[in-house]
C-alpha cells in the first residue's frame, strides 16, 4: 500500500495524535500518520453517535485493526457534522493518506480561534521525538 505524505495546509495536533484541519468555520479531524505507523489493515470503525454540542476529549469513533483499537476523540468542543463518505468503501483511506483525504469525520464551532492552543506541526514532531527518545 502506497501512503501519502502529503498534510493539509492548517493542521494542528492533540497530544493524542488526533489531528485537525481549520477550513473557515469547518474543522475536519483525523488520526496522526504517527499514530498510524505499522498498521496494515482497519477491519471497521465504529461510531458512537453524538447530537448537538460535543465536549473537547469526547469519544467520537473507534478504528479497529486486527490487534488494536484506536479511539478518536473531539480535539476540541464543538458539533460534530458527519463522516467522512469516502470512508465507506475504503476504510484504508485512513491508512493511505493519515493526514488529508483519510479524514475521519468532521465538526463546526463558532469558537475555533478560542479553544485550548492543539500544537502546531513543530511542536507536535518535538512531541514525537521526545517520545521516541524516552
């Protein structure tokens, strides 16, 4: 399986590796290429369905691989909008573009600019290498 390397242009990281993307009053939020590293196949994501305004922290789905379960959660509180379509016949989209097409689902808040700081791309490869070093 080819990955794409490629990352959307206003990404910002949770320390959970969960990832955002700002497109106005748009965010579309997905799992780390990081976090992703050396799985070969998701068997299914389950959804836990939400209504109305969701806490930052809240868990929104789960991927689920042949040996692990990778949960997701909101990256910050806002309405969660729908998945990702393109997810329907190809979970692996996930795997193959991490950080851009294989979005997982996606949310609206008024309040994007007012929530807890998530980390930049820098600050979250510092994340990464401090992990790798411990």
């Amino acid at each position: 399986m080819k990955i794409s390397t490629i990352s959307r242009p206003r990404i910002n990281f949770t320390n959970n590796h969960e990832w955002i993307d700002f497109n106005g009053t748009v965010g579309f939020v997905g799992v780390s290429a990081y976090r992703l590293k050396g799985i070969s196949n998701i068997v299914n994501i389950i959804w836990h369905h939400h209504k109305g305004m969701i806490n930052k922290g809240t868990l929104i789905a789960e991927i689920h691989t042949a040996d692990q379960i990778i949960p997701i959660h909101a990256p910050l509180s806002c309405k969660y909008l729908g998945r990702n379509q393109k997810l329907s016949g190809n979970l692996n989209l996930v795997l193959e573009s991490p950080q851009d097409n294989g979005w997982v689902f996606f949310v609206t808040s008024l309040k994007f600019g007012n929530q807890e700081p998530l980390l930049s791309p820098e600050n979250y490869q510092k994340l990464i290498r401090a992990k790798v070093a411990n």
